[in-house]
C-alpha cells in the first residue's frame, strides 16, 4: 500500500512520503465442527490481519523544522466461533488480541517540562509496543429469499501503555482502539447480481489518545502532552455499498463504494498541526475485486482500493496567542491500496 501525505504552508509543499509501501500480511483458517444437539451447524475459526499505512516520514516538516517520523502498527489474532440457529440465522462471537506498535522521531522541540507531562519520554526512543483484548459479536438472518439483514458489535479495546512515549501519547501513553457498530443488508438481484449495502459507526470520542480535543493553547502547553490531550476526532459514519457479479463458475467481480467524513477538526492551529503527523483525513474510496477458481481445491482473490484525494484546509488558522502569525499547514492525503491471496479448501 502507498500513499501520499504532504502538507502545504506558504506556496511550499512539504512531503511525508518518505516511506510510501507497506506491506501487510493477513491469514485465515476456519473448520466445521459437528453439529450440536438441535442440527444446528457449527464452525471455528481464527482470522490474523494487519493495518498498517498509518505512518508520515517527512524529510522536513512546516513547522516542526526538521525531520520528523510517525509510525503506528497494528497486528489483530481474532479465533470466532459461529453457528447456524434454524434455518435463517446465524450468530457469531469473536474474541480480539491485539498488538501495536508505535514509533516517534524528530519531535524533540516537544520533549521539555513546559510542553511535556513526561519529558524523555516523547521522541526517538526506538520501537515501542502494547497489547488488549476485545469482543466482536455478531448476527445475520435471512429475511427473504432475497434480503438478509446483518449487524454487529465491536468493544472497546482498552490497551496497555506505550511507556516510552507516554510523554507524547495521552494518559501516560494509552491508545486503546475505539468501539464500533454496524448494520448491512444484502439484496439477491439475480442469480448472478448480489448488492450490498452497510453502515459502520466508529466511536472515536470514546478513546482518550484519539477523541480528546487538542493542545487549546500551544505556549504554555496546558495540559501538557502525555497529560489529557488528544487528536480531537470526531466519531465517524462509514457507508459502503458493494455489487458482487458472479460472471462465472470460475470468475466473481466485485466492486464497492465507501464514504466517511473526514473525522479531524481543524478550528484550531493545533487540529491541523498535530493531524499533519496522521493521514486519517479521506473520506471516499473505490473498490474492484475478483475471485479467480483454479481447481475445486484452490482460488485466487485480488483487490484495489484507490483513497481519492483529501485535503484539510488550514483556512489561515493562526497560532494561539494571537500575534505570533503563523498560519496552519493544509494537509492532503491520497492512497493505493492493492491486496492478493490464495485460498485452499483441504
């Protein structure tokens, strides 16, 4: 995955696209089990899936006036098991481990008392990691020979600190991932046309690190990083719609729409400046993808994601106090995205 994050101050482009590919591998296993009591089918099976992307590498940044890094990685083991209740319904429960790691270069100008709740603890301390668990639980039922409905439920994870930049990330360096909820529906079109269409929400306001407003005044910093500040996202609506064509035994082609605003503020000077170290700010992708049949016991399946440009405006926001005059960069983020897999049925 590549993607392009500069920031533009002053007619001048600055590029964060220092590292622009990221690799990111993913598994999956799932086995039937017998059925129970009623003749109800079971399964088990366990999904490992990486996000990763979340990451600027400027070889000079607007205003921090150097070289500055920010890497964020994340590694999901999720076992679930699931069974069929009647002939409609099915229900699935997950449990979620999750693993971070996380690392800060370049951000020196804030590791002092004055901007710090913990200062040696904000920039260049290597590699850093922590760990949580959630819950995922899930529903779909047929509602007809041609609607089923689906929902689903993700907790909070809540995750260990990372103790070497708990002078930068906020209560002592917690970044637990947020809760989210959706619902789906799915409409057979046809015998070879399913059309899908759901609705996420993501409650960022929930979590400290990411919900939580920014730096109001940047000098003094009060409160102080490491302390009770945050990024200032808001909670975030994602809808995706989705058409699955089946062209063939062998070929499925299959093409998807997604949108979310854009969950990052920016009516301060700090909205903009911190959000210029995290591409989090598009809003509308496209998908295209395909499941290729080799044999009864082997597929392929591709996609591409294409992120369409996004920018956020600094709108001339000036550092707090007023007089000091220095405007807030507009950040602009585009991304690539392709993925591959083989599938075999053993």
């Amino acid at each position: 995955m590549t993607h392009n994050v500069p920031a533009i101050l002053g007619g001048g482009t600055y590029n964060a696209n220092g590292t622009s590919t990221f690799y990111i591998p993913e598994f999956g296993f799932n086995r039937m089990l017998s059925k129970d009591a009623a003749g109800n089918d079971r399964s088990f099976g366990v999904a490992a899936y990486g996000a990763g992307g979340q990451n600027t590498d400027y070889a000079m940044h607007p205003i921090l006036g150097g070289a500055s890094y920010i890497n964020l990685e994340q590694l999901f083991i999720q076992p679930t098991f699931s069974s069929k209740v009647g002939e409609n319904h099915s229900f699935g429960i997950s449990a979620i481990f999750a693993f971070q790691r996380f690392e800060a270069r370049g951000l020196g100008g804030f590791d002092n008392p004055f901007v710090s709740a913990s200062p040696g603890n904000v920039t260049d301390n290597g590699k850093s990691n922590s760990h949580g668990i959630g819950l995922s639980l899930g529903w779909i039922g047929k509602i007809s020979d041609r609607f089923s409905l689906g929902a689903m439920y993700q907790t909070k994870i809540s995750m260990s600190a990372f103790d070497k930049y708990k002078g930068l990330i906020p209560e002592g360096g917690l970044l637990d991932i947020p809760a989210k909820a959706g619902i789906g529906l799915a409409f057979k079109a046809s015998d070879k046309v399913d059309v899908l269409f759901d609705i996420t929400h993501v409650f960022y306001s929930d979590t400290q690190a990411l919900g939580a407003p920014t730096i109001a005044v940047p000098n003094p910093f009060n409160p102080p990083l490491g302390a009770s500040t945050g990024f200032g996202w808001d909670d975030q609506t994602v809808y995706r719609l989705g058409l699955v064509y089946k062209h063939s035994p062998k070929l499925t082609l299959r093409a998807g729409l997604n949108y979310g605003e854009n969950p990052a503020p920016n009516s301060t000077f700090n909205d903009t400046f911190f959000n210029s170290l995290t591409p989090v700010i598009s809003e509308k992708h496209v998908s295209l993808g395909f499941t290729y049949q080799i044999n009864p016991k082997m597929s392929i399946t591709g996609s591409y994601v294409r992120a369409f440009d996004k920018t956020l405006d600094g709108n001339g926001v000036k550092l707090t106090p007023p007089g000091i005059g220095t405007p807030a960069p507009d950040i602009r983020v585009d991304s690539d995205a392709f993925g591959l897999s083989f599938n075999w049925k053993y």
